[in-house]
C-alpha cells in the first residue's frame, strides 16, 4: 500500500478539526495558543503534501517561512501569557474577557 495524497490530506484534515476543536471548546490560554498551532501545522502538512504532488519547492519554502513565523508567533504570545498571568493571575477566558480597560 502506498501513502497518497489522499492520506496527507484527510491527515490535515483531522489535525486542523481537533485545532479548530481546542480554539472554540478550550477555556485556558495555553491551550488555545497550542490548538493554533496545531492548526498551522495542519495546513503546513497540505502544503507539503501538494507540493510534492506537483513536484515543486514552492509549498517547500513557504512552509519554512510559516513555521518561521509560527516561532516568532510562539515567543510574542508566550511573553502574552505570562504578563497576563502576573497581573491577573488567571487564564480563563471567560474571565480574561470581562476585563475592561
């Protein structure tokens, strides 16, 4: 049995829904900021796939230059979460939202 594209697809698929699942369900910070990533990679994993479909580079180095990104992203929002926690000493949403000012 070979792995098609096929595969690599409904494998991001997958990945990108459980994302999408932690985004909209999840209550703490972390967890969000992990299920975006998780979704980011999904869509990394597509462009892989369908760049090697084509037998191109292009899905190749906009990858490298999203996980690039992704990692200055990671950093920011981390700095984010920590400010957030010593003023507030939470990461609940809910709470976090109620704030004002």
């Amino acid at each position: 049995m070979t792995v098609t594209i096929e595969h690599y697809l409904v494998l991001s698929a997958i990945l990108f829904i459980i994302g999408a699942y932690g985004v909209i369900v999840r209550k703490n910070l972390i967890i969000v900021l992990m299920s975006l990533e998780l979704m980011l990679n999904a869509s990394n994993l597509a462009f892989v796939a369908f760049s090697n479909v084509l037998g191109d580079l292009t899905g190749h180095i906009f990858v490298i230059m999203s996980i690039t990104v992704a990692a200055a992203e990671v950093a920011v929002g981390l700095a984010f979460v920590v400010t957030i926690y010593t003023h507030h000493e939470t990461l609940n949403i809910d709470v976090l939202r109620m704030l004002k000012g």
